[in-house]
C-alpha cells in the first residue's frame, strides 16, 4: 500500500453526530438535568431582573420612572455566576468522556470530530436550559409583580417583546453554554488517542 | 505485496520520570506476518501497549520505523492516520471500552459513518457482524445491559465493521473469566482464518497462547525470543 491509496476522508455527517449528542443528552440524562439546571437558573435570574424591569417600567411609563442601574450591575453579576457554574460542570463532563475519546479516534474520529460533537451537545442544553430558564423567570418575575402592584400588571406585559427577549435570551444561553464547553471539549480533542485513552479508571 | 504486514525498526521509546529514563521500548526489531496470529507475551510492564501503540500509530515512538503495510507510520499525517485507524486497523481493549450510550448494533455502526458507509448498508453490516459473534439476539442493548464477555465480543464485532487487515487485541480478556477469555481467544482465531485477518494480541497468560501461529515473548522493553510455528513447536528463531 501507498499514501496515495488513502483517499484521507474520514467522515462525521452532521445528521449522525446530531444524532449522537442527542443520544448523550438522553441517556446521560442526570448530567443533562445538571447541565440544562445550570444554565437555566442563571438564566431564570436574568429574566426575572429583565422582564420585572420591563414591566414595572410599563407600569411606570406614566410617572416618567427610569431603569434602577443597579440592576444592571446584578445582571452582569448572575451572567458570571452562570458561566463559573457552567464551566465546573463542563470540565466535570468532558473529563468523565476521555476513554470515550479515545476510542473514537482509534475508531477513526478526528480533532474536529470531537469537537463538533460536544459542540452540538452544548448548543441543545444551551437551548433546553434558556427555554426553561426564560420560562421559570418569566413567572416568577410576573407572580411577584402581580403580589406587589395587583393584577393590573398583566395588562402591562409587552406580548411582542417579550418573544424577542425568548430570542435574544435563548442565544445569550447558547453562547454561555458552548463557550464553556469549548475550550475543555477542544483540549480533549486535541489528546493523542493513547493520552485520552490513560485516563480511565 | 510484502510477506510481513508489520515491520518495526530499532523502535524505541523513552518516558522520562522524575530525572529517569523509562526504556518502555528499547531497540524492537519485528516482522509480522500477512493473515498470522500472533500472540505478544511478556509481563506486565514490559513494553506490550507502547508496542501497541506505535504499531498502531497511537503514540510517536523516540527512535525508530514502523512499516504498516509498506506505509511508515510516523510520516503519515492527522488526516492519514485517522483513516488508517478507521479503515486498516480494528482495536480491541481489555477494558471493552464501548460507547456506553450506544446500543450494540450503534457501537458496531460508529467505525462505519465514519467511513462513509450509507444507513441501510451499515445497519445490515452491523447485524451480520452481531449475528457472527452470536448476539443476534442483543442489538438494541446498551453495553451496561451486557455481561463482560458479550461487551467484548461486541467490541469485536466492532474492531471487523471495516475490514481491516490487522486487529491489535491488548489484554483482550483481560477482565473476563477464563472460560469467556478463551471462547473469545477462539472467536477471534476463527476470525482470523476466515477473513485472512492479521491479529495481534497481548496477554501475560499463557493459557491462551496456543491458537497461535508466532508468539513473540517480550521483557524489558525487548524482544526476548520469537516463536514461529509456535503450535508446531519444532522451530525456535531468535529475534
Ligand atoms: N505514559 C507513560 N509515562 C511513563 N511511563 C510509561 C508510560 N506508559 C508506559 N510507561 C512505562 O513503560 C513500561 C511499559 O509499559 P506498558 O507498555 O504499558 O507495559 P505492558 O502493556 O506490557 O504492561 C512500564 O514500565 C510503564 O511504567
Ligand atoms: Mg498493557
């Protein structure tokens, strides 16, 4: 045999490895409840400081009341506090995967292989914990309104906006998510297969 | 076609712990044959996985070639080795090492999408390849649903699902009774006849060193003696 009889394409299908990171999430599915809890509490935080800001602003908008700053401050505060969260639980995750690792690139997998895969992962609970998180904050940020100032709030809830906040929520979640799983997911595809391989047991 | 599948030259490797120098491989010269069984025996640390892993273009060995059917491993790029690990080599592991969130028939399917095989042909690879090793009855179980042995002759299955021409078994049963080691010792010499299949395997027991057809002992990082014709047991050559 000769280099040129390789023909150096070895192939992950983006279907097939969707497929497989949706079989991880499932079957590992106390990690993903860690994981997506992760996420969406921060998450939840966020919203729940966001939309109170946005409706009691509403509610205010004929007395001329302004944002609180500070609330500002706490929302960079519970973004931070979602990625440390995230990344412990990220390392712990890719860590557990090196035999995994391994085997694949004895099978066959590349680098970016890998990669993609925990990449796909992190980009569904990214995607899970935002939905959820957004839901969660959303009612607890409406029930303690309505307790507060009445049932009038309701009226003052901004339908359409509030689907742009899901959207820009949901990918505020998914950046959060896969950032943190990038980089140890991209230092464990980077292992030679025999190093991935020796850290089992 | 050259008659040796593997070659390796003066191939050494060095670990370097604490100031120390760890010869794991020191000066191996081998040659494997086409389509033999060849059992690598020796103690535990003495040099069985490292020689493993540069056969298998695991590892980057500190000196030395290894020919890989004519290729030298250590000129072969990322995208080379990888599709030599998929296509050419199956690998076989004393710890079973199967993805645990697949079922069987996925585990044997994996080498295959990354070959490019399409759904339909995989799957019906798969089942054949299961049905061979006797677990027709067990495609759709995970590998925590299986005993030991039935995971390592799924991951059997898997180490064939390309066709390779050398399956390299370190410790394959490693952790299984001696009962289930040797059906699979037997399952994989069957193999071996059937599809002319190259095996290496390594083991400290010498229980199931007899369906060979080489035994290479090794100690210290090496060769102490090469056994051909090892069930004839007439002719003895150095290494
Ligand atoms: N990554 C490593 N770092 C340092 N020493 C190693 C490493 N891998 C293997 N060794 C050493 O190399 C020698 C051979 O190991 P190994 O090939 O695993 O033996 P075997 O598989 O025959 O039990 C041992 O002394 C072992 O301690
Ligand atoms: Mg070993």
């Amino acid at each position: 045999m000769n280099t040129e009889q390789i023909d150096r394409k070895v192939k992950l299908p983006i279907s097939e490895a969707f497929f497989i990171s949706v079989r991880q999430i499932r079957i590992r599915f106390q990690r993903s409840k860690i994981m997506i809890a992760s996420i969406g509490l921060g998450i939840a935080f966020m919203t729940h400081l966001n939309i109170t800001n946005v409706i009691f602003n509403a509610y205010m908008a004929d007395a001329g009341t302004t944002v609180e700053a500070y609330q500002f401050w706490l929302l960079i505060i519970s973004v931070f506090v979602t990625c440390v969260g995230l990344i412990n639980s990220t390392l712990i995750a890719v860590y557990e995967r090196y035999t995994e690792i391994g085997t694949m690139k004895c099978l066959g997998a590349l680098d970016h292989h890998i990669l993609e895969l925990f990449i796909i992962e992190a980009f569904l609970l990214g995607l899970y914990g935002g939905i959820i998180g957004f839901i969660i904050g959303t009612i607890t940020a409406t029930s303690s309104l309505i307790m507060q100032l009445g049932f009038d709030v309701l009226s003052k809830i901004p339908i359409i906006d509030m689907f742009k906040y899901l959207g820009l929520t949901t990918i505020l979640s998914i950046i959060l998510s896969v950032g943190s799983t990038i980089f140890p997911a991209l230092r464990a595809a980077k292992l030679k297969p025999v190093e991935a391989l020796r850290y089992h047991v | 076609m050259s008659d040796s599948i593997i070659e390796c030259q003066n191939l050494s490797k060095h670990y370097h712990i604490g100031g120390e120098i760890i010869k794991a491989l020191d000066n191996v010269n081998i040659k494997i044959k086409r389509g033999d069984y060849t059992s690598l025996v020796g103690p535990s640390g003495s040099g069985k996985t490292t020689l493993f892993n540069m056969i298998g273009g695991l590892d980057r060995p500190t000196e030395g070639i290894v020919y890989l059917d004519e290729l030298e491993v250590s000129k072969l790029d990322a995208y080379e080795l990888a599709w030599l690990r998929c296509h050419k080599l199956g690998y076989i592991f004393q710890t079973f090492n199967l993805i645990p969130v697949m079922t069987a028939l996925e585990n044997i399917s994996l080498p295959m999408i990354f070959a490019g095989i399409p759904r339909k042909e995989r799957r019906k690879k798969a089942i054949a390849l299961l049905e061979k090793v006797d677990l027709g009855d067990r495609l759709h179980h995970r590998p925590t649903e299986l005993s030991a042995g039935q995971q390592q002759r799924v991951a059997l299955a898997r180490a064939l699902a390309n066709d390779p021409s050398i399956i390299l078994a370190d410790e394959p049963t490693g952790n299984l009774d001696t009962q289930t080691g040797l059906k699979i010792i037997h399952l994989l010499r069957t193999l071996n006849k059937e599809r002319g299949v190259t095996i290496i395997a390594a083991t400290h027991d010498l229980k199931i060193i007899d369906v060979s057809d080489c035994v290479i002992w090794m100690r210290d990082g090496k060769i102490e003696k090469v056994e051909r014709n090892f069930k004839a047991a007439d002719k003895t050559e150095g290494p």
